[in-house]
C-alpha cells in the first residue's frame, strides 16, 4: 500500500505516524518549510514564542499515549500555572472548564512536537500539491503514484483538491476564523504572576488570548526579560487582518501597558504571525466525510476540532481507516 498524505501539520502527521507503527510508509508533502502547520515555534534575540498553538492538552485522546510514553520526556514541561480571565482587561481567576486539565509544551518550542512525531518520516518540504489526478487504480501527486490519498489541509483547500478530482464531499458548511498572532518580547518581566495565559471568554475584547510565555515554561526569554504572545480576536483579526504589522503591534502594546504598567508599552522584539485558518467556527461529520472503501480520505481540523490533540485524533482514526481497508 501506498499512501499519499498532503499537508503536514498535526492531523497529517498522525496519519503517518500510526502508519509508521504498522510498519506502512507513507509520503507527505508539505508546502512550507518546516512541518508542524499552527504548531510552530519562532526564535529571535534570546525569545521563543509557540505562534499558533500554545499547549498540549491529552484529555485522555490517542496523542495522550503518544506524548507521554512512545516519545522520549527531554525537555517535556508540564505547564503548572492555570489560566485566568479577563474582561475588560480585568483580570480574575474565573472559571475556565479546561484550565486545570494537564497541560504540556516543550522548552525549546512546541514545534519539538511536531519534529519528533514526524522522524523516520518521508516529508517533502516546500512541495504545494495543486492538483490531483485519478488513474484507474492509483494517483499521481507530483509525478509520483500512490494507491491511497489522504487530504490534510485546512477544509476550504481540501475542497479545491477534491474539486480537481471531480470528487465532492459534505464540506461546504465548515468555515474557519482569522487570527492575528502578536510576538512580544520585553526586556523587563511582570512580578511573578499566578496564571500563564488569560482568555476572555466571551471573545468580545479585542485581546482574546494572552500566553506568557516565561510563566508557561523556563528557558523563553533571556534572564530578568519576558516572553508573551497574544492572540486578537476573531472579530478584531477578521476587521484588520491587512492593516499594518505597526498598527496591529501598537494595538497589542496599549494592551501589555494596561495589564503590566510602562515598562510594557514597548517590546525589543515584536513580531506579527496570520494566521488565515486558524480555528474552524463548525464541523463536517467524519463518518460522512469518509466513506468506507474510498481511497481519498480526509484528516482536518474541520472534522473533530481545531485544538491539537483533536487534529491529531482525527488523523490517527484516518490511519486506522486505512489499516482496515
């Protein structure tokens, strides 16, 4: 059997690795540079930043076994300090469902993650798969065949691959938000503090997320500087995705400044990451997606969810599909 994975983020790679553990290559072809999709770290000036997702969160799904016995525990961190809301800026301890479910990330970035799920793997870097073609009994990608295709990417993509197949799928209600990432390292740090990362729960602030990233784990910013990325909402990200890297920054910074005093008004390093796909808003039904005996199958954030341990659930059950066949 011959496998075919395009797109290489979480659920892509799952695909692979529970292949892999049955003893079945597969092929994986990825358009960016480095594979991990929103699982992606950024390193500049001493300060590392998890840019998309910012935790691990097992809640006893297949990544959970994977995460913590298959792969070596080096550099694994248990984020220990919960996360609080805030409204208005107005921060409180809350009651947040999932904040005191174990949480993980890497000290060197969650893309570790991502590299290690993916060793051993056969990854194709910047290869964009733009179009499929059906054979009698195989598919070419690339110039290279393959007896099965599992599509990956963010539903809207998958669409338009499927749509070069002639192939149509119960996809068209699922769509996705926006959001704009701000990088910011500070070269003071807030008094310790009691929470990692803060949400507004009602996503009606423009500041949706805050992760401080030297609270979360150690070795994230230089000694006596913090580390922090916020994540605007997806009213605010929707309304402003194309506006300045200097607007979006200047409007996370009246943030910091609000929340920690002057000292965080201005950032050494600020950096902005868009993230076009970022959470599905809906969901398409696995089981009507994939139907048994097809030999396209569809492994996506938009089928059981956007957080990381549901993409890669949902790759790992496109595995077992195809284990099965």
């Amino acid at each position: 059997m011959k496998v075919a994975i395009v797109g290489a983020g979480i659920s892509g790679l799952a695909v692979a690795h529970r292949l892999q553990r049955a003893g079945v290559p597969a092929t994986l072809f990825e358009k960016s540079a480095l594979p991990g999709g929103r699982v992606s770290t950024v390193s500049q000036d001493g300060f590392t930043w998890d840019s998309g997702a910012t935790s691990i969160a097992p809640r006893g799904k297949s990544i959970e076994e994977v995460l913590l016995t298959e792969m070596p525990s080096e550099g694994l961190v248990r984020i220990e300090k919960p996360i609080y809301v805030h409204e208005a800026l107005r921060v409180s301890s809350g009651e947040i469902s999932h904040s005191h479910s174990p949480r993980f990330t890497y000290s060197n970035g969650i893309t570790e993650f991502a590299k290690r799920l993916g060793i051993g793997a056969d990854i194709r870097l910047n290869s964009q798969v733009e179009d499929i073609k059906a054979n009698q009994s195989s598919y070419t990608i690339l110039g290279e065949e393959f007896d099965h295709v599992v599509l990956t990417l963010p539903l809207p993509q998958t669409a338009q691959l499927l749509w070069t197949l002639d192939e149509n799928r119960p996809l068209s209600n699922v769509s996705y938000r926006q959001c704009l990432s701000v990088l910011l390292g500070f070269a003071d740090a807030p008094a310790p503090l009691p929470y990692h990362a803060i949400i507004d729960p009602e996503q009606v602030h423009p500041m949706g997320w805050l992760s401080v990233e030297s609270e979360k784990s150690p070795n994230r910013a230089p000694e006596g500087a913090s580390a922090m990325v916020m994540q605007l909402s997806p009213r605010f990200s929707k309304d402003n995705f194309d506006r300045s890297d200097e607007f979006i920054i200047s409007t996370a910074l009246s943030f910091t400044r609000h929340l920690f005093g002057e000292s965080f008004a201005h950032a050494q390093v600020a950096l902005v990451k868009r993230w076009k796909y970022s959470q599905p808003e809906n969901l398409a039904r696995f089981e009507a997606v994939n139907q048994p005996g097809s030999r396209i199958l569809i492994a996506s954030d938009g089928l059981l969810g956007g957080r990381i341990e549901e993409a890669f659930e949902c790759g790992y059950r496109v595995g077992e599909l195809l284990l099965n066949a």
